[in-house]
C-alpha cells in the first residue's frame, strides 16, 4: 500500500511512499514543485543541499528542478518574439515559480500527485504568453513517472522547450559509469571529456550530446550495486551531463532543445493557442549482483 501525506517544514512538504517507508519521494509545491527527494528501498536516488531549498533566494540544488519555458541559457539572456526582445535567465523559472496541489492519489499499486504552475505578472513580462504547466509525478514499485502538460491559455502560438536537471545522488564518482546512447557530443566546459569519458576531476563539467539512438541513459553504481535508467520520451533530443568536483552527485539532463535553442530554432515545441503538450520521463532503480 502507498500512501500520500503532508507534513510542514520550511514549506508545506508531500510525501509518496510505500508501506515500508523505504521507498518514497518528497514534493515541495512553494519551491517550483520540486520532487526534492527520491528513495527507493532505502537508497537515495536523488543528491539535495537542503539549505539551498530552504532558501527561497537561492535555485535548489538537488532534486529534479524543473526546466521551463526553456533549458539551457540564451546568448545575452535574449531571444525574439514578434521583433520584440525579451529576457529569460538560465533554464527559464519554473523552478523558481510557487505551484498548487491539484490533486493526490494512492492505492496497492502506487501514489501520485498533480501540481499546477501558471503565468503571472513577472512572468509574462520574459515570456508573453499565459500558460498553464501541470506536473504529475507516480511512484511505484518500478520507478518514478514524471509527466508534464503544458497547457497554450493564449491565442497565439506559444513556443517552449522543456528540461530536467536531476541530480542523481553518487557518493564514489570513481566507481560511477555512465551510458548515455550516442557517441555524438560537445564540450559546454572545456576537458569535459577524456578518452570518451566523462571528467569528474576537474572543477566543473558538463557536455551536452545529439544524435541519441535510443531513449535511455543509465548510471551504473557500482558502490552501491545500483542501476539508474532515465528514460526520455522523443521530445527530448538532448543528454546533458554536469558535475562539480568534490560533490557527490552527477546531472543527467534530458532537455527538449540545445544550448540558445530559441534563437537557433532547433528543439522548439509549437504549442497552438488553446492546445496542450505532454511529455513523459520515467526514472527506473534497479539493484545489480556483481560477480
């Protein structure tokens, strides 16, 4: 049996977990409706500084921040719409934005909730256009879902590409390898790879790759005897990977679009007035045996 309940720390906090309490993620609707934790048979999955959630000045590092309108960063913060200018700031601010509960629900099979962010004022100002961007997160026994609507109020064609930036929890990057489904990449930090591996021994890194030729990446941990499969639907045409030295988490990052997407046109979604777009990822936990 999974169950849904709330409970009041620096913000209102939901929690889905399953009759054990091992396996279970946390939802912070005031903080970009931020699954800021997932557990799954009493590992963690995902990396949080819990100090930068609890401060409303800062982006959460950790958990799986939202990426909307866009991901990725424009050239000067500046794209064009109608020969007008605007401004949006790195991977857009959904994740800055305070959502609602729609709805819960949990049974023998699972939990989920639905949360709902939607234009205002500030908004409106970067990305002229009303929206409504509906978030539904289920966990089960297989994985967590993670489905999200973006919904055109406007009666202009509205343009976005969405992104994740899910910090996956790896407290040995040494015993850590990654598989991401293309050989096609480029450095967004210089040295970001060595003999078509990915860097952890520098300061910051981070590539982005195209040309994906299937749906899913993996993390294999073997610290932990752990598999993690982040599977993008094809919207998603794009992997990226970022780390920090001496923190113990990797990004794996399925984003719509490629760095200054708006501008370069590649990547965009075309959502027509009053219409809606859905996309799915699914991120599955599994243990392995080593021999």
């Amino acid at each position: 049996m999974f169950t849904c309940s709330t409970r009041q720390d620096q913000f209102q906090t939901y929690v889905l977990q399953n009759e054990s309490g091992q396996t279970y993620i946390e939802v912070v609707p005031e903080r970009g409706c931020i699954i800021s934790k997932y557990v799954h048979n009493a590992e963690p999955i995902f990396y949080l500084e819990q100090e930068t959630l609890d401060d409303p000045a800062k982006n959460v590092r950790g958990g799986n921040p939202i990426l909307f309108p866009i991901s990725s960063y424009l050239v000067d913060e500046t794209y064009y719409y109608n020969d007008s200018a605007y401004q949006l700031k790195q991977h857009g601010f959904a994740r800055n934005l305070a959502g609602k509960v729609v709805s819960t629900h949990a049974d023998e099979a699972g939990a989920s909730i639905t949360l709902e962010m939607t234009h205002n004022e500030e908004t409106l100002a970067r990305y002229p256009f009303h929206f409504t961007l509906t978030m539904k997160y289920t966990l089960d026994a297989d994985g967590l879902t993670v489905t999200a609507t973006v919904v055109n109020q406007d009666d202009k064609t509205m343009p976005f590409y969405l992104g994740y930036h899910p910090y996956f929890y790896a407290p040995d990057k040494n015993k850590i390898e990654l598989r991401i489904p293309s050989t096609a990449y480029a450095d967004l930090e210089p040295n970001s790879m060595t003999n078509d591996r990915f860097n952890f021994d520098q300061t910051v890194s981070n590539v982005i790759y195209d040309q994906l030729q299937s749906n899913a990446s993996e993390m294999i941990d073997h610290a932990r005897n752990l598999k993690v499969t982040l599977i993008a639907d094809d919207y998603y045409q794009y992997i990226v990977l970022w780390a920090l030295e001496g923190s113990p988490f990797v990004c794996i990052e399925p984003w719509m679009a490629p760095v200054n997407g708006m501008n370069v046109n590649k990547g965009v979604q075309l959502v027509e007035a009053k219409q809606a777009h859905t996309s799915t990822i699914h991120i599955k936990v599994e243990s392995i045996r080593q021999g």
